[in-house]
C-alpha cells in the first residue's frame, strides 16, 4: 500500500494538473470547506426573501408608469414560486418616504446575513489573521455596500433577460447572450465583492482566478436550476410535500456555494503557491508547511501576536 501511494504522490506532484487540483482538495478539507459552503447555504437562504422584496420594492418605484415592463422584470427576478409571496409583500411597503426609508434599511439589514457569512469565509480561506480584520464599522460598511451591490447585479441580470427576449434584434440566440451577459455581471460583482470583503490589499491577478470560476458556477446553477427546479420540486413533492420548494432551493444553493467555496480555494492556491501538496503526511512538501503555517497564523488576534510554526511542533509564540 505504501507502494502505490509513493507512486501516486510522485504523480500528481510531477503533473502541474493533477499537483493543482489534489492541493485544492486538500486545502477545502483543511478549512473546512464543506462546513463554509453550508453557512453561506443557510444564511444565503434566510436572505433570499429580503433581497427579492428590496429589489421588487426599488423596481416597482423605479417603473410605477410602465407596469408591463415592471411585471417582465419582476418575473425575471423572482422565481415563479415565490412570486405571489414576494408581490403582496411588496405592495403591502410603506407609501410615505419615512417609513419607506426605514423597512428598506430593515430589509438590507435582514438580507445582509449571506454578504456577512461570505465575509468570514473569503477571509478565513485566505488565512487573513484575525489582527488584521476589518473594524466593526469599517466591516458593517463593506458589507452593505457588496449587498446593495449584489442587488444591483440581481436587477441587472434581470434586466439583461428581458432585454434579449422583448427588444428586436437584440441577439439571434438570446440564451446564449443572457448566459453570457449573466456571466459577466457575476464576474464584476464577484470580483468587486471580494476586493471589497477581503481585509487586506489583493491585486486583480490574484482574484480573476477566483471570480471567473465563481461566475461560471453562478451562471451554471440559475441556467440549469432554471430548467430543473420545477421537475427537482415536483419530485421532492412526494417526501417534503409543502417543504418541496424549500428542499430544491436549499439543494440549488448548496450546490452554488460549493462552487463559490471551490473557486476562492483555487485563487488562495494559485496565489500563495500552496502546491504540490504531499499524500505522504510524514514527506510533506514545502507548500504543506506554507498552508499549515497560514493555518496557524490566521488565529492571531492581538496586535502584538506573532504565530511562529517550529519544525512541525506546532504554533510557538
């Protein structure tokens, strides 16, 4: 046995393919990327209704004189299921401009919860220590600025939508260029969140990996999970019954986050040079004792921490 895992590590660190990817792995088991993905599956969940009803209540302020343009837009946004909810809701918004102003400072509160798990994700996978986080008002501040960013890119994606299928002309295939479109938003949303939730200065070389996978996978899910909630909701109808809604968003979402998760382990790889990482734990390889050492260094907390590993003894201050 021993053999064939020398045979196989000699592989996959003489292939600069199969070295990357198994130091991907490796990196995602050691952060505990699963326990991530589901955190911003969750709280992403929770955020879901809010987001819709803030971007439903702008829209129809925005086009109260073109109610059929106001109606194509809102289908585009909100998934038909929750359309009925996410309407009434909005009619049911405050008139006057205080009250206004104060449930839509509720609703970005509320629907903030996916942006501040996203928050200690980015940085817990890019091992940014604990001391050099942002302050909580330098951190409340980014957070709702990447919120009312994620809406923008929301109402534009749906925009883009019924753009490419009312306006003549527009495209002879109008799936392929919403597809594309929509991916270049999530691109630039992507990328501006992260420079903006990430708590120390990153180059664009450093994320494009990231927010170009992530926009792939985000484009991906709303495409297939366009065309497969409907049949994964029926389905799930006989276990969950009235739950099945609920069941299938949850299932698309986690499959979202993981591929979020998945693209920032990449970029964090590629920009620390964590490979080829060892599958013999007792011949590690320079980039394990990188990774373990941005592991140990991330819990210091104080400003005066320093957090020193020593020839694998562990953290040494």
């Amino acid at each position: 046995m021993a053999g064939v895992i020398g045979r196989l590590d000699r592989l996959q660190q003489q292939h600069r393919v199969l070295g990357f990817g198994y130091a991907v792995v490796r990196k995602y088991l050691d952060d505990g990327g699963g326990r991530e993905a589901a955190l911003i599956t969750y709280y992403g969940f929770l955020s879901v209704f809010p987001v819709l009803l803030l971007g439903v209540t702008v829209v129809t302020r925005v086009l109260a004189a073109r109610p059929d343009l106001r109606h194509r837009l809102v289908t585009a946004i909100v998934p038909h299921s929750l359309q009925p909810s996410v309407e009434s809701a909005a009619a049911a918004m405050p008139t006057s401009a205080v009250p206004l102003a104060i449930g839509i400072i509720g609703l970005l509160y509320s629907g903030a919860g996916v942006v501040f798990s996203a928050y200690h994700t980015l940085n817990h996978l890019a091992a940014v220590p604990f001391r050099l986080r942002h302050g909580i008002i330098s951190w409340l501040l980014r957070v709702m600025v990447v919120l009312v960013l994620l809406l923008s890119g929301v109402v534009a994606v749906g925009g883009l939508t019924v753009a490419v299928t009312v306006v003549p002309g527009v495209s002879a295939m109008p799936q392929v260029a919403a597809a594309l479109g929509s991916w270049l938003i999530g691109y630039g949303v992507l990328l501006l969140a992260a420079r903006l939730l990430l708590s120390r200065p990153a180059p664009v070389r450093a994320l494009w990996p990231g927010a170009a996978l992530g926009a792939t996978a985000l484009t991906v899910v709303l495409t297939v999970g366009a065309a497969v909630l409907p049949g994964l909701v029926r389905r799930a109808g006989a276990v969950y019954g009235s739950f099945a809604a609920v069941a299938g968003m949850f299932s698309l979402l986690y499959v979202l986050s993981l591929g979020l998760v998945f693209a920032a382990e990449v970029a964090a790889v590629r920009q620390g040079r964590l490979w080829p990482r060892a599958l013999d734990r007792d011949r590690p390889t320079a980039a394990d004792a990188r990774a373990l050492a941005l592991l140990a260094r991330e819990q210091e907390r104080d400003p005066a921490d320093r957090i020193q590993v020593v020839d694998g003894a562990g953290p040494d201050r």
